[in-house]
C-alpha cells in the first residue's frame, strides 16, 4: 500500500497535492474534479480589505509559459470568511489561505481574523510582483522578511508557511531569515517577474506592463531554488514552478519538497491536479515506492 | 463535478473566407452543455502553448456545435491544420451567455470574428430580427443568418461589400430600428454601440473578450469593469463566468 | 532601404545580429551559414590560460529551454590570439571576445592581451554561473561589479561591454555600478541558474548538478530586464535570451536593446542567425521600418 | 558551409523490435555527406523540445540513409509517430566516424542501440569479420550484419536469444579472436572491451555518446577526456566532431 501522506507543520494532508494560490477556485475548479481528491486547497490571496486588482489585460501566454498581472484582486478577509470559507470547510481536505498585505498591520489584521476560524494553515505571499505597495518588497530583502514573519507569528493561532520569490540574489538567505523568526514551513516559488511586448501593437501585452512568470518554462529555477533551500533550512518545503506531470512532482520531492502546488497546469488541463496525483502514483507502483520519504532518500545528490 | 474537458470529433471543416474557418465538431456532453452566447475552450496539442482559446459558440446541433474561427495566431494555427477525423480537445460550455428576449424586433450586432454566436441567437430568438454584421473585406455567415429567419445588412471598411463604413453608420444610414440589440464584436464597435442604444434608451447584450487564463473562473485573469455602488463606482468582473455578455449599459469601457 | 546598421559604442555593426558566447564557434557555425552576414561574432568565454571546463553530462534539456554547464572550458588567451583569432579576423564583420576570468587580474590580462590585437570589442562575462571561483560572485554584487569594470577599463584600449547576470534581486543596481565605472556598453542577461533531475536515474542530469538555463522559455524574464536596465542607465544595451525568431529581436528592440545575441536557438536550428535576420527584415518590410531606431521610437511605454 | 539542416523524405519506417524502429530516409545530400560512424542530427518538430537528437547512420545508400533508434523519450517518440511520406529534420552527416582497417579479423562488437553503426562499418570491410552483439532481451540488426558479410553472435542478458550474459564474458566464452576491434554500446560495455583489447595489445575504435547542446561542434557542451600530454593528464575532446568515434586506449573512462 502506498502512503501518500504528508505532515506539514503539524498538519497531515492525506497527499502531497495542493493547488498554487491564484490559480484555483474551489467553485470553478470543483466543476472539473473532486476536490477531496487534494492533499490542500491553498486559496487565491485575501487582504485586510477588498482590492480591485489589475487593469486588463491580465494576461499573457510565453513560450512553454505565461504572464499574470491579476494583482491581488480579492473581495477582502471579512467577506471570505463569511462567504467563502463555509463553502471549501465542507470538503474533506485541508484549507490553507493566502494572506496577502501591504503593509506588517495588514498581514497581521487577516491572520488575527483567521485564527479565529477553522482554517488549517496561512501562506503568507511577501512575494507577489504585481502590486506596487509592499508585497514584493517584503520578499526580496532579509530584514523585511524576518520582520513580517516575526509580527505575522505573534499573531496567529495556525501554522504559517511564508512564500518565497524566486525575485532574489540568494534565496536561501531570506530562507534562513523567515526560519529564525519562527515560519513554520516555506512554499517557493512564486512567479518570476516578466514582460512581453505586442510588436504588432507595438505595446506591452499587460496594462500592468509587467507580470508574474509562471508555468513549465520557470520550473528549472523552480527545483534549483528547492534544492538550495532544502539544503540551507529545516523547514518543511512546499515545492512548486512548472509543475505539470507526476514525474515533475517526484523531481521536487528528489530535490527536497515535502508537498508540492500544481499552479498553471489546471490552465492548460483543469484536472491537473488530480492527473498529476494519478501519475505520481503511477511512478511510485513503477518503482515501487511506499512512501514520499522513500523517494526522497532514493535521491543521489 | 457538471464540466469537463473531452475530445471532440472534427466531422466538418472548411475555409469560409480569407483565413476564416467553420469547425463542426462531434460530442454528445459539449453539444447538450451548450446554450447560446457561451463560448468552449479549446486546447492547442503543441506544448509550449499553454493556455485555452476561448471561441464562441456559432451553432448547436444535437450531438455537434459549430464554431467558427479567424486564424490569428499558433493556437488558431494549429486548428485549422486539423483533418476531418481527427480530435480536438474541447472543454463543455462555460460562461454567460445571451438571455434572448422575444420582444418586438431585435436588432442583432456583429463585427468580424464576432459574428458567430449571434447565429444560434437569432435561431433562438422567434421575434423579428434584423442582423447588421460588419467586416473588414470580407463578409461571412449571412447565410445563416438568413437562413434563421433575419434580414441581413452588411458593412466592409472596404466598401468590397455591402455597405461601405461600420456597422453603426449602417444602422443609422438605413434606419434600423429595434427595441432590443445584442451584440458581439470589436470593443470600439460595443462602446460605440452602448452610447448609441443608451442614447436611445433601448437595451443592450454584449458579448465581450478579454485575454483569459484558465477559462474557466478560477484565475480572475479576465476580468471587466462592471457598474457596482462600491466606492469605485465599479466592481471586476469575469467574462468567462458572469460574462462573456453583459448589459451595455452596466459595463465601464474607457480603460 | 533598410538600414539595419548599429552603433555599439563608437563601433559600426552592419546589422543588431550577433552570436551569444558559447554558443557559435567560427569553424563550425561557419558550415551552415557565411559569418560575414553577421553583425558582429562574439566568441565563447576566453580566460587568462586554459581552463578544461566541467565533467559531463553538460547539457539538459527543459520545457522550451535547456541547462548547460560547459563551465567555460577554453584554451586560453594565447592560443585564442594564435589560432583563432586570425581565421575570425579574414571575415567581414565585427569580432566581439568575450572574456572570462577568476580574479580581476585574469580579467585585465586577457584585456590587455586583447588590447594588443585586431578585435573590435571585448565583453567582459562577469556572471557566468557555472565556475565555482569568481564568475556569479562578480555579477551579483554591485561593488563586485564596479570593481572589475573599473579595473579592466583602464588596461583596455577596446571599448568594453559588461554581460550581467539575470541571478539578482535589481538588475538595474549593478548596470549603474557598471555605468559608472566605464563600462562602454551592457549586455544582458546571461543564462539563469537552473537545475533539472533525472526521476528515472535519481540523480541530477548535470554532472555539476546546477547549470545555465538558456532559450526561449528564459525570454520574459530577458524581455523584462532589457526593459528596467533601458530606463535606468544610458548606455547601448546588446539584449539577449530566448531569442527564436525576428518578432523576438523586435521585441527586444522595443523594450531598448540596440543590438541582440542569438544563442540556444543555434542549436534548435543551425542558420538561426541569418533566419533571424530575414524575419526581421520581412517585419521592417511590412510595417515600412527604415531603421531600427524607428521600432524603438514606435513602442508606446 | 558545406553543412545544412535539410527536409529528408520518410520512404521506409518499421518497428524492428520492441520500440525500435528502422527508418529509412531519402536525401541525396545527406546520402552524399555521410560516411560510416558518423551521426545526424534529428530535429524534432515540437517547439517545447529544442536540442538535436544525434543518430548514429546504420546504412548508406545511394540517396537515402537508414537509421535505426530506440524510443526512450520525447523526440523519439515523436520521430516513431511520422509516417512514410512525410519529412523529417536532418542534418547533413557530422562527426568523425570509424576508420576502417581492413585486418585479418575484424570483431565488430555491438550493445543494443549502439549496434547499428556497425552495419555501415561491416559492409565496408571487405576482410573477415565477426560481429560480437548483445541486447537486454531482444536482437535486432542480425541479417543485416550477415547480409554484410560478418559471422554473428549473439548475447542477452534475459538469455531470451544466443547466449545469456554480455558481449565481453560470449566473446571469452567463444575465444573470438581478432586483430581489430570497433565498437559501439553503452560506456560500461565500451570500457571493459577497450581494457581486455589493451590487455590483449589490440587496437579497439570505440564510438561514445554524450548529451549534446549544438551536435554541430559550437557549444563544447558534448566532451570526453582523451589522454593528452597536458597539465591534467587529459583534454577535453568534442564527441559530435573529433568523435563519436576515438581509439579505445586514448579514452579516460573513469569519471
Ligand atoms: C469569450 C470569447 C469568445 C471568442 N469567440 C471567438 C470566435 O467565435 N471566433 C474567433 O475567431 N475568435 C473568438 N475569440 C477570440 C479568440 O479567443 C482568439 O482569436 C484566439 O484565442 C487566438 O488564439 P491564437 O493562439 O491563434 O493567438 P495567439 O495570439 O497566439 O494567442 C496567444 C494568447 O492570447 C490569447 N488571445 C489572443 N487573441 C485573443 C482575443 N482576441 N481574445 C482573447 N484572447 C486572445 C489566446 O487565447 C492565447 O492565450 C473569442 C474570445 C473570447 C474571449
Ligand atoms: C553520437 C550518438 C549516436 C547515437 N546513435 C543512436 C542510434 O543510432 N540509435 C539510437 O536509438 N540512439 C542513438 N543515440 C542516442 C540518442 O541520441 C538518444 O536516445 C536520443 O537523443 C533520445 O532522445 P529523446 O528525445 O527520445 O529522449 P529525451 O530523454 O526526451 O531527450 C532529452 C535530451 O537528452 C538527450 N539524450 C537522451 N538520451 C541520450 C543519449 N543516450 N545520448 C545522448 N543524448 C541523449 C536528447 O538528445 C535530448 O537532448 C546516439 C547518441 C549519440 C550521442
Ligand atoms: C493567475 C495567477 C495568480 C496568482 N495569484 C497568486 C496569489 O494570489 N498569491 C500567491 O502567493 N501566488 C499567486 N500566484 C503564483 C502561484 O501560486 C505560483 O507560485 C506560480 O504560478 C508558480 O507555479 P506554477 O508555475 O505551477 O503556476 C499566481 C499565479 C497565477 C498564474
Ligand atoms: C552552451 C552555452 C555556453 C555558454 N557559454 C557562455 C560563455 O562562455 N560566456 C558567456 O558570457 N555566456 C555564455 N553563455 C550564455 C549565452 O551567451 C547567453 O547569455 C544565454 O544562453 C542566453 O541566451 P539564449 O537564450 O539565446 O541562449 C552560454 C550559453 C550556452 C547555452
Ligand atoms: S479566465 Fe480565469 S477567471 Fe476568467
Ligand atoms: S554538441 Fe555542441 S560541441 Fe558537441
């Protein structure tokens, strides 16, 4: 029997599959597959209040990848616990919520709101490149990092994973930083930060001009920063980039992810997530791997 | 778990102008999905292309729809490479489409690649109806259109065909009246129309577009403005879910 | 008539076509198409004395990328000057060198070599990251960066173009430095840090387990530096990364680049160079470009 | 420029064996470059796989060439998906292949998918010779070396086929004997032939493989140590150019 079970902070997800925030609704993504079936639904970004987001448009497709300037557009923390929350409580899966904030207050106001619920566990975004105030700023310097993750921990009652931006000289420093300051888990990487110009209309294809850089074509960096930061903390990793098959999972756990995010996969496939456990299982009966520890120790670095 | 992403049959394929393609194609859950002025998703096989291309649904059949679709860029590309015969993978409907309205006389708007969903509109619709389509060079699915049951009036920039100027300048030049429009086309052809209908008081669908992530609700990538008593005056909202159509007189267009 | 000419510091390129180093060699590349339709060659990393470079596997292959870790295996300055260098020099286009080092002293002895020959212009490499010494370490610190810049300006009597690391958190920061210090022109980005593993054999596919990653899948972020590093310094920029095809130099083009390189895509298709050089022409024939200045000023910000 | 990247006609594409296939491709110019032991660069079609896929040349013909691969990954799947009639991305042929020596006794000693080099290298020789070919289950390529004139033997490591065990212990086993050895396998095989001929004192070409970025000669991405009388001991040799092909006692295995 295979044992796909992770523990992630103290929290047991039945299977290493979450979905990456931002890409996943658990309305629209439940219409495709059965949401049970997820190890976590890790939802869209919430703040303090509501944020209108982006001009359109928002999007972009590259070469093997795409661009996202959606920024942050959410109905606010009070809305979604009242409106939101019951409706992903009623599956049979974990909920962890993307907290995002422009300033230490703001992450602080949504994670004292959400201790107070039955959520399971925050992922912090101090990584998101499309919003002007903050977010990126937080991500991409030590001191800013450690100081949100140290006023964000006094707060709240649930275990908090920080997201990390791949946006940065060396990652396993704002790793080390967010560590020392009590996170209990780290999920990487958020979208690398691109641009791509219309040469027809002779203009850059976002309003926004630049975007978040996300699917396959990111997922090298992806595994390298894993690689690093598993090797530089001892905090259990959410590994995601590029994710689009099981063996893409088996390479991040290889690379040292105790769970992984499918994100812009269930663009291209809006089952992804659940063809992706399959295939995973499908690798480990191959090679006849019981556990992810066992894929993880079979690793020859 | 109500949609899905299946392989459709291509049973029809043809060129119906300059680099405009009619694609019929076969599957019993996207055909009884369908309803009209939502669109499907189709999936590109080449791998570095990722993301969907919504196209809207032209015509439904028992077991098929129609769609028809102008090649722009790899994704349209690549369809119009396929053969009778082979699959294409095709999510079920998604959206909101047309509410038609039977009421006196309904005016039925299109620009270009625009045109398609108005033709299962107007077979829907058992009013009068009156089509305006509007086309760069060359025109396509008049036919159709007349075939359920509209008159047909027809404007080319060019002036190759029918009318020569845009759509609302035919509609004002030949004194076309209704008292309910629908539209899809270009966004300038929309607002244009929006501030026309406004003006006159009669009401509006419009189908829009925007570059879309998922296609399906889940990335809020393809958001429009809609009017909303929030303290922006404006609330986003998703075209792929709430819309593609919308009431003209809701939408903010000067962005 | 199309003038496809550029000025790259003082020097004339007939045409913005150049060959990213490491990826042409004159021998070789020479087979499939005539170097002299070139704007300018820019050879492979050339050091003080020779260096054998890393063990194999170099190369992976990635979603619409690849990784490589040749680890600048060169033979050295002296041989280049003997036995290279004068089979460039027969033909009729520029000859770009492009120079690796371990030490700022490698660096200027290789640009005082060259300073002594017939070359038009040196690119100093300051971000390779596959050398364990030096290399990354120069690119990804301003100070770094600004040192070498200063020191190799002052033995070099050929202008001077610094190739920066796409490895850090403000590209912008360090093109300054390198302004600053008498850089004659920038060019950017070099590969990013990638790494790739083989589920199947458990092991990294690279004997050096992390490696470059270059192509197309690299170009928003590429697309997107080129874009930051225009707005903040003056000097010509050679852009480069993931360039396919000639929409992709009038991409760059637009976002500020005054001439680009054509790396990987010479691996995906040999006479890449000059393909891409009839795509860009055929772009300037059907939207009446008579210079590339005139795409750079038809971008609207 | 002597080289290029050309359109080679599919004339002939079987399976072989289990996920081997022998296509035979028509291209005078191709043809026309290629010399036994050399390789070709494949360019699959699909846009998310970028790099050459080298295959060695089995057979040379008048205006065609045939090669013989295994599907492991994504580019040879893709190449076993092409039908007879289309086209394929060829290069012209590159690298240095075998240098025959017509000897007393030539044994062509052969590892699976490293085989089909050796039916080129057998039809021109005109001496006598032995072919020594082992595989995990499943020969191949056996009357096409006997149709060249050589005396086959076969080894398997299921025992499925000839003698169980790998080509070094058949070769000891049948006391084959030669004064020039050529070969093409997997590394392990190649270093243990390349140390039981230098025991032995006779002469073993070896044709390697590596990962390559260009196939062409351009990117040093694709080297293997050659004893040199350099600092190390060693330089870094180009397998797509001063191979694949080298003398088995100047190779450096261990690495
Ligand atoms: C609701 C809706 C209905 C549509 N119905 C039709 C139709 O019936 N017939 C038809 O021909 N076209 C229709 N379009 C436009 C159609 O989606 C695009 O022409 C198509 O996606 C272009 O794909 P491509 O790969 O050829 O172009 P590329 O430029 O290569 O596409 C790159 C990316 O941009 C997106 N994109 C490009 N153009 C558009 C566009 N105009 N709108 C939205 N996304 C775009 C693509 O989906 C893709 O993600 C519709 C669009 C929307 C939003
Ligand atoms: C000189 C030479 C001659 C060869 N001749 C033959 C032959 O005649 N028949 C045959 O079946 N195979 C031969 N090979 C091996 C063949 O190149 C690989 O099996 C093939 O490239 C795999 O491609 P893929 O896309 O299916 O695999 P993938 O694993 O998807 O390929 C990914 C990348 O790795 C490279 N790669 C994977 N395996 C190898 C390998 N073993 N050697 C080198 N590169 C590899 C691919 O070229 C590609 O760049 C030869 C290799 C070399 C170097
Ligand atoms: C449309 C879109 C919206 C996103 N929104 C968020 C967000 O709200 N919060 C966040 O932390 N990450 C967000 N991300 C980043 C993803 O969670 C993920 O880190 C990134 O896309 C890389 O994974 P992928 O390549 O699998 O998509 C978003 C990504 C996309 C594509
Ligand atoms: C095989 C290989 C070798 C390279 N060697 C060098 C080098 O010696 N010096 C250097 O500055 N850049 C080197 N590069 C980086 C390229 O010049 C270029 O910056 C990078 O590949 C991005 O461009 P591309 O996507 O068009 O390949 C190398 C790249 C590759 C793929
Ligand atoms: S396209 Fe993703 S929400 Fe509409
Ligand atoms: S593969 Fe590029 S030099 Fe051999």
């Amino acid at each position: 029997m295979i044992d796909l079970s992770v523990n992630l902070a103290g929290v047991i997800l039945s299977n290493p599959i979450t979905t990456a925030s931002g890409t996943f609704s658990g309305h629209d993504s439940g219409e495709f597959y059965n949401l049970n079936e997820l190890g976590a639904m890790i939802t869209k970004g919430v703040a303090n209040i509501p944020w209108e987001g982006n001009n359109t448009p928002r999007i972009a497709e590259t070469y093997g990848g795409m661009l996202n300037s959606v920024g942050l557009q959410n109905p606010g923390i009070d809305y979604f616990i009242k409106h939101e929350l019951p409706y992903l409580k009623a599956f049979d899966t974990k909920v962890i919520v993307n907290v995002a904030g422009r300033s230490i207050e703001d992450y602080c106001e949504v994670a004292e709101k959400l201790s107070e619920t039955d959520v399971d566990m925050l992922e912090i975004n101090i990584s998101c490149p499309n919003v002007k105030k903050g977010g990126i700023g937080f991500g991409t310097h030590s001191e800013m990092a450690a100081k949100v993750t140290k006023e964000v921990r006094k707060v709240s009652k649930k275990p908090i994973i920080i997201k990390l931006t791949p946006n940065v000289t060396d990652i396993t420093e704002i790793a080390k930083a967010v560590e020392a300051e009590g996170a209990d888990a780290v999920s990487l990487i958020n979208t690398l930060l691109g641009m791509k110009i219309d040469v027809h209309k002779r203009r850059p294809v976002l309003a926004n001009k630049m975007g978040g850089f996300s699917g396959p074509a990111i997922k090298p960096v992806a595994v390298r920063m894993v690689y690093q930061v598993r090797r530089a903390i001892n905090l259990p990793i959410i590994g995601l980039g590029g994710i689009m098959t099981g063996e893409d999972v088996v390479e991040f756990i290889m690379a040292g992810a105790d769970a992984v995010s499918v994100g812009t996969a269930a663009f291209a496939n809006p089952t992804a997530p659940v063809d992706i456990k399959n295939e995973l299982i499908a690798y480990m009966e191959r090679y006849n791997f019981k556990t992810l520890q066992e894929i993880r120790e079979a690793f020859i670095d | 778990m109500s949609k899905k992403v299946a392989e459709g049959k291509i049973v029809q394929h043809t060129e119906i102008a300059a680099d405009v393609y009619r694609m019929v194609i076969e599957n019993k859950e996207v055909a009884a999905s369908a309803s009209c002025g939502q669109f499907v998703n189709l999936y590109p096989r080449a791998k570095h292309t990722l993301l969907p291309r919504p196209i809207s649904i032209c015509e439904i059949g028992e077991e098929t729809i129609t769609l028809v679709y102008g090649v722009v860029g790899e994704g349209t590309k690549e369809f119009a490479s396929y053969k009778v015969g082979e699959t294409i993978r095709i999510s079920t409907a998604v959206g909101t489409g047309f509410k038609p309205q039977n009421t006196k006389c309904a005016v039925l708007v299109g620009g270009g690649i625009g045109v398609p969903p108005l033709v299962e509109l107007a077979k829907q619709l058992t009013c009068e109806k009156v089509a305006v389509i509007g086309f760069r060079d060359e025109p396509f699915l008049k036919e159709e259109l007349e075939k359920a049951g509209a008159k047909v009036y027809i404007a080319t920039d060019s002036g190759k065909a029918g009318f020569k100027g845009n759509v609302i300048e035919l509609i004002k030049e030949e004194g076309i009246e209704g008292d309910y429009f629908y539209s899809c086309g270009p966004k300038v052809m929309l607002k244009a129309l929006a501030d026309y209908c406004m003006a006159k008081n009669v009401p509006v669908q419009v189908s829009l577009e925007e570059r879309m992530g998922c296609g399906y609700g889940a990335c809020v990538g393809c958001v429009c403005k809609v009017k909303e008593s929030t303290e922006s005056g404006y609330e986003h909202k998703k075209v792929c879910k709430d819309g593609p159509v919308f009431l003209g007189s809701e939408v903010i267009w000067n962005d």
